[in-house]
C-alpha cells in the first residue's frame, strides 16, 4: 500500500512574530513556575503545624501511668469531698526540647465559673519517643523544602526582569542573520563592532 507523502505548506511570516510568539511562551514557562513555587510554599506550611500536632497527640497518648494513676486517685478523693463541683484534676502535656512534660495539676473555680491558674502536684518528663522524632525530622524536611521552593521562586521571578533584555538579544540574532546574508551587512555590521568602544564611549557621556 502506497503511503500518502505528507502535505507542507509554505507561508510567509514576519521573523520578528515568532520572537514575540516565543517570548510569549517563556513568559509563560516562567509564571507557571512561579505559581508552582508558590503552591509548595503554602503546602509546606499547612503541612508544618499538622506535623507539629501530631508531635503533640503522640504525647498526649503516652501519659505515664504513674502519673495517671495519681491523677485519677486526686479525682475520687475530689469526688468524695464537698469540692467536688469547683476543683478540676486534670494532666496537662507541653513539648520542649525533644522532651514530653507531663504536669497534674488542680485547676479551682471562682464564682463565675472560671478557672485560675492550675497549681502543679507531680510532674514527669519523658523524652521523644521514635514516632516523635521520626515526625520531627520529618518537619526538618519539610522546612528545608520550604527554604528551597522560596529561593526557587525568588529566582524564576527575578528571570520574569530579565525578559526585555532576552528578547533584545533575540531580535539581535535575527537582525544579525539577515545581516550576514549580503556582503554590505556584514560589512556594516563589522565596522560597527570594529568601533564599539567609541559608542560605549558616547553612551557614557
């Protein structure tokens, strides 16, 4: 079977369209780029505090049973009293430095309902367990990521200025090939260079 020949057409074009036409498409390129560094950006720092918590939960599932025991003996003996209704016995986590601090404390009612500041009775603390520290070089990284994808988009932006000066340099090397095309371009264009010094020179003053 006899394959059809494949149908070029031919049409005539402003050289300096498909400049525009490829300056167009970088600019493009590059925005998408930016927004990419972008959506990273703001991935990393919803991923971050998540991350943190779970740091948090983690903890808060490994109480001490030790203080757990004590917390729930300070709890019936509440229970049994007359401040029943206006003291609460509760255990309280806090992280800091790679450490879970487990405080019990007692937290009193005023009259309104609201509760003081809690007065500690016993205090543990237990350093990070593995899922921990698995999840806090996990945060590392992400911070890294984050640091990298700043940078990233910072340097995609800055090539965004840099767009005049790249389609000058185009539109020069499109000049400059149709310039060499005939002896008198290429000889106007070597005795324009021959002389650059002295434009820069003008340019200057």
């Amino acid at each position: 079977m006899t394959q059809e020949p494949a149908i070029i057409t031919e049409i005539d074009y402003d050289k300096h369209d498909v400049i525009t036409v490829a300056m167009a498409k970088i600019e493009a390129k590059i925005r998408e780029n930016v927004r990419n560094s972008k959506s990273l950006i703001k991935d990393l720092e919803e991923a971050i505090p998540k991350a943190e918590k779970e740091i948090e939960n983690i903890g808060k599932k490994n109480i001490p049973k030790g203080l757990l025991t004590k917390e729930d003996n300070f709890k019936k003996v509440i229970a049994a009293s007359k401040l029943g209704k206006n003291v609460v016995v509760k255990i309280i986590c806090d992280i800091h430095c790679e450490n879970n601090i487990y405080n019990l404390k007692i937290f009193k009612f005023d009259a309104n309902g609201n509760t003081k500041e809690g007065i500690t009775i016993s205090s543990e603390t237990i350093s990070f367990s593995k899922d921990q520290i698995a999840v806090e070089k996990e945060i590392a990284k992400f911070k890294e990521q984050k640091i990298a994808a700043m940078d990233e988009g910072i340097r995609w932006k800055s090539k965004l200025n840099d767009l005049p000066a790249a389609e000058r340099q185009m539109r020069g090397v499109v000049v400059e090939a149709e310039l060499k095309k005939s002896k008198t371009g290429q000889a106007l264009l070597n005795v324009i260079m021959a002389q650059y010094e002295n434009s820069l020179k003008l340019l200057e003053m």
